[in-house]
C-alpha cells in the first residue's frame, strides 16, 4: 500500500520538492505537477479525489502564477495545496467512501472488501491523512502570516508530519491484522 499511496502522491510529492525557493522553480512545480497528474490520470494510475483535487489545485494554481503572477496565490501556496488535499480527503469520508480504500483494494482480496475491518482500517488512515492535511494547511498558514522559525523549519516540521504519517499508514493495516489473527487463535 506504501507505493501505492506514494505513487499516487507523487504529482503532489514532486511540487512539493521542486517548488521553492523562487518563482521560477514554483512555476516549475506546477507545470511539472499538472503534467504528472494528466499523464497519471490517462494512464489510470491516478484516480478519484486525488487526481481531482490535483487537477483543479494544479490548474488554478498555474493560471494564477504562471499567467497573472497572482502574489496572494503565491504567498498561500502552502494552505492552499494542503486544504486543497485536506478538502479532498474530508469530501470522500463524508461521502462514506475515504480516498484509501482505493489504495487498500489495490492488494486486498476482493472477498474482503466489505468487510467492517477493512473499510474501518481504511476510514481511519483516511481521517489521519485530513488531520495531516489540516494541520500541515495551519502550518502554512502560520508560514505565511506570523512566521515564527525560519523557512528550513517549517520545511522540515512538514515533512516530518508527512513521513510521519506514511510510516502510520504502513504500520496500522498490519497491525489491524495481527490482532484479528490473535483474536481468532484466542477463539480457536
């Protein structure tokens, strides 16, 4: 699943490294990020709230820097690509459909994808990657308005949030697993 997500990520992963610093690497960014996520949307590779979200944050994001050098567009950046994921991520768990479940299907056998483990399994990665997407937009948000330590620390504060959560996302499934399998030892 760790791939997978990360694939799945990558448009977003590549924007994230590529752009800052300047203007012209933000505007790189974009462009690069746009292009990922149409080739991996064609090549279903990337799929629901994730290719959505990429295409409208993306896409609203290039027209505003790269044709109107849109300052405010720039300056919230940060916020705006995170509530853009948070938005996404918050949609589909209303919806009663979290984004991973995707993701989890991917190497689930099918007979067990209606399972109330697997989709509270799936729900709950989901709500942890909203609340990574929601506090890493206040991060941004804090970047942006009263900042507090300097660029490489709010850098370094989000990728750690961001790691942080991948290593959640690979530990939690398996050991979702390894207590069903002593639950049903235990009442063998």
């Amino acid at each position: 699943m760790f791939l997978k997500l990360l694939l799945g990520f990558a448009p977003w992963l590549a924007f994230l490294f590529i752009a800052h610093g300047s203007l012209f690497r933000l505007k790189l960014g974009l462009i690069t990020a746009l292009v990922l996520t149409v080739i991996m949307g064609v090549l279903r590779l990337h799929r629901g709230v994730i290719l959505w979200m990429g295409l409208l944050f993306f896409g609203y994001a290039l027209v505003a820097v790269l044709v109107f050098e849109n300052m405010w567009t720039v300056r919230f950046m940060g916020v705006l690509a995170n509530g853009a994921l948070g938005l996404g991520v918050w949609i589909t768990l209303g919806m009663g459909k979290p984004f991973t479940l995707d993701y989890a299907r991917s190497h689930t056998d099918p007979s067990l994808w209606n399972d109330p483990v697997f989709l509270r399994t799936s729900t709950r990665i989901a709500i942890v990657w909203g609340l990574v997407f929601t506090v890493n937009a206040g991060i941004a948000l804090n970047r942006a308005l009263a900042p507090v330590m300097p660029d490489l620390g709010y850098e370094l504060l989000t990728y750690a949030v961001l790691l942080g959560t991948l290593v959640f996302t690979t530990w939690y499934p398996k050991a979702v697993r390894r207590r069903q399998a002593a639950l049903r030892r235990a009442a063998s």
